[in-house]
C-alpha cells in the first residue's frame, strides 16, 4: 500500500500545525503559563539568572544578554578581501510579445 505524502509524518494528515510563524502545539499552554507565574518569581527566576551570569556562567551570560540586549544580528560580509562588490546594473528597454499566435 502506498503512502501518501499528506499523511506521512507527524500525523496531522496534511494540516500544518504552523502558521506564519505561529506554532498553535506551544501556543495554548503560553497563556496558562503567563497566568500561572507570579511577578514575583518570574523576577526571581530572571535574578537568580543575572547572578549566574555574572559568576561566569557562559550560557547564563548568554541568556541574560539575548533577554536584555537581543540577539545580536548575524552578519555577513558579501565583499571580497574588505573590499567592495560591484553588481552591474540590468536596463530593461525593450519589450517583448510574448502573446500566442493562436489569438
């Protein structure tokens, strides 16, 4: 018997599970977490981090950064040796029919 491809992996015949960017398995238990943790411990959670941290922890460091400060951006240098790239620019003049002979 053969397998259809709309069935085959996670089960969800074909319906995905993710949509721009939103991931709907995590996304119903976020708001009972959000309700069920305090100020308080969230803030002491986020502290007992900020100590790791500054112990010299690496990935506490690490996380208490991405929280504060954001993710550094990746960059990614398309130049060559330092120096500069040079895209020649295209000029579109003239246009072509491209309509079928049959009408």
């Amino acid at each position: 018997m053969p397998i259809n491809n709309m069935t085959k992996g996670a089960g969800n015949v074909g319906w995905s599970t993710k949509t721009k960017g939103i991931d709907r398995r995590k996304n119903q238990f976020k708001q009972l977490i959000t309700e069920a943790t305090s100020q308080e411990n969230f803030i002491a959670v986020f502290q007992t981090l900020e100590a790791s941290a500054m112990t010299g922890d690496v990935q506490s460091a690490k996380l208490y950064l991405e929280y504060t400060v954001g993710k550094p951006m990746q960059s990614v240098d398309i130049t060559s040796d330092g120096g500069s790239v040079n895209i020649p620019t295209i000029s579109f003049t003239s246009a072509i029919d491209v309509t079928p002979e049959d009408e």
